[in-house]
C-alpha cells in the first residue's frame, strides 16, 4: 500500500516511525523581540507534550524574499524557511484542476 493513496493509517510501521521521528509541530501565540531579531512562539500545545508551556526562540531574518527562522535546539541547530504563498486565484485554480482532471 501506498502512503500517498492510504494516507496515516495505511502507512508501514518504518514510515509512521519515520515520520514521528522527522515531524516536529507546535501551535500557540508568538512575540517579536526586534532588537534580538527573534521571534519567540509561546507553545499551547505541540506533538511531544513535553514543549508544552514552554518559549522556543527563533532568530529571523529575510533573504530572497523568503523569511528564515534559525534555532538552536537540544537536538542541535534547525531551521525553518518560509516563502510567500501567491495571491489566491479561484479561477486559474479551477482551470488547473480541469487540466489535471483532463489528463486522467
């Protein structure tokens, strides 16, 4: 079975312990420390329970119209680039679907 057509429960138990092990997720608010060129998430709630609660420091800065969050972690240095997602357009989506759907 493939991951892509069965989705999470279809996966082997090497590609759920792969992706477990590569997936990093938290969600909560954030703050912005100019002076420091840092941004600090303030986590809610993440995918190990143990981050919960606390403040995760990333230095920013802009390069090539992307946004570049670095960190140093216990698990060593990450970092995170973010790019600006294009102006939403229903109707060139449409037509990208109908491409798609023409194709099959």
């Amino acid at each position: 079975m493939s991951w892509r057509r069965c989705g999470w429960r279809g996966a082997s138990g090497a590609d759920a312990g792969r992706a477990f092990k590569e997936y990093f997720g938290y969600f909560g608010t954030y703050s912005i420390d100019l002076q420091r060129h840092a941004v600090v998430h303030h986590v809610d709630g993440a995918w190990f329970p143990n981050v919960e609660g606390s403040d995760q420091l990333r230095r920013f800065r802009f390069a090539g119209g992307q946004l570049v969050l670095d960190a140093d972690t216990e698990w060593g240095k990450v970092r995170i680039i973010w790019r600006r997602a294009t102006v939403w357009n229903p109707e060139e989506s449409n037509a990208q679907l109908d491409r798609i759907s023409d194709r099959r």
